[in-house]
C-alpha cells in the first residue's frame, strides 16, 4: 500500500505542475495576444508614450488625441516599404515629426546608433511617441534609456521598461536579451 500510494501521490503532483505550467503559458499567451491586439500604448512620463506599430488611423487618432509632436520609429529608415510610406505620411499629414533610427531587436546597437538615439529622445520636441513592431523590445530599450538619462530614474526603476508587462520576452531561444544588455552598457557607461 505504501508504494502504490506514493507512486500515485507523485502522479498527481506531476500532473498537477504540468496543468500549472500550461496554464501560466496560456496566462502569458493571452497577455501578449492582448498587447498586440491593443497596440501596446503606455504613457512612461507625462508626455512621453510607447507603442507598437500602429496603422496611419490609429496612429494619427493617438497623435491628435496626445497633441504628439514627434513619432520615434525604431524600426529605421525604409522608404519603399508600405508600412514605412503609410506611417511617414500619416505623421507629416498630422504635422508632426518624423523619426527613423534603425536598432534590431536581437542585436546590440553600435555606439554611433545608441548616440543617435539618446540624442533623439534628449532633444525631440515632446509630446514624443517611440514605437517599434510590438511595442515591447526596442521601444522597451528606448524607454528604459530615456526613464535613466533623461528622467534619471534608478537603473532598477528604468529597467521596468524592459518587462514582460510591456511584452519583452529575453528569456529561453529568444534574442531579445540584447536590449537588457544594451541597457546595462548605458548604464555602466554612465557611472
């Protein structure tokens, strides 16, 4: 009795772990179908917002309704591209600013490129809008930067800017840890 007992005990955990695992990635799943599905807008600052790549409507409809005077697209500088055209467009159409500076979301950038970038989100007029495909690693990497050298929050407070809440996901084949490291560089480069 003792054996078949534990034996059945065991199962029981087993499955139990497996249900709690499955369930936590259904969790995680849903979290991040919904941040797509809602363009993953967040206010960081007062004036200062990060989202997904939105489409011309959405974006010009959060750029009047925000009073956006620059749009920060991480994504880079691809005329040619439907997406890219509709979006410059829609941004000038608007009258704001439009900004490209090209970072990947699974490489670090070189110091040229983080340059440009921290001098965009020093000096674009605000209110500013950062935006990358999702929403979640570069403009993620690009908000923690502009908490810490602008805002000159905490480097663990900035770093809450490149979290699963905002959808960035540096963990087991993915290649996004390239923005947390990117972070780390900044910050060990500034004090």
């Amino acid at each position: 009795m003792g054996t078949t007992w534990l034996f059945a005990r065991a199962r029981r955990s087993i499955g139990t772990a497996v249900i709690a695992v499955v369930a936590l990635g259904a969790a995680c799943g849903g979290w991040a179908g919904y941040l797509r599905i809602t363009g993953n807008i967040h206010e960081i600052e007062p004036g200062v917002f990060r989202s997904a790549q939105l489409g011309a409507d959405k974006l010009v409809a959060l750029i009047d309704e925000h009073h956006i005077k620059t749009v920060l697209n991480l994504r880079g500088n691809d005329p040619g591209e439907g997406w890219y055209d509709a979006e410059a467009k829609a941004v000038h159409d608007a009258g704001a600013r439009y900004v490209s500076i090209g970072l990947s979301d699974s490489h670090e950038p070189d110091p040229a490129t983080l340059a440009k970038l921290v001098d965009a989100l020093k000096t674009a007029p605000k209110p500013l809008l950062l935006h990358c495909a999702a929403g979640a690693d570069r403009a993620g990497l690009a908000s923690a930067i502009y908490e810490f050298l602008v805002m000159h929050r905490p480097p663990a407070v900035a770093d809450e800017q490149l979290s699963f809440r905002y959808g960035h996901f540096p963990w087991l084949i993915s290649r996004t840890g390239a923005m947390d490291r990117t972070f780390e560089r900044v910050v060990s480069e500034t004090n």
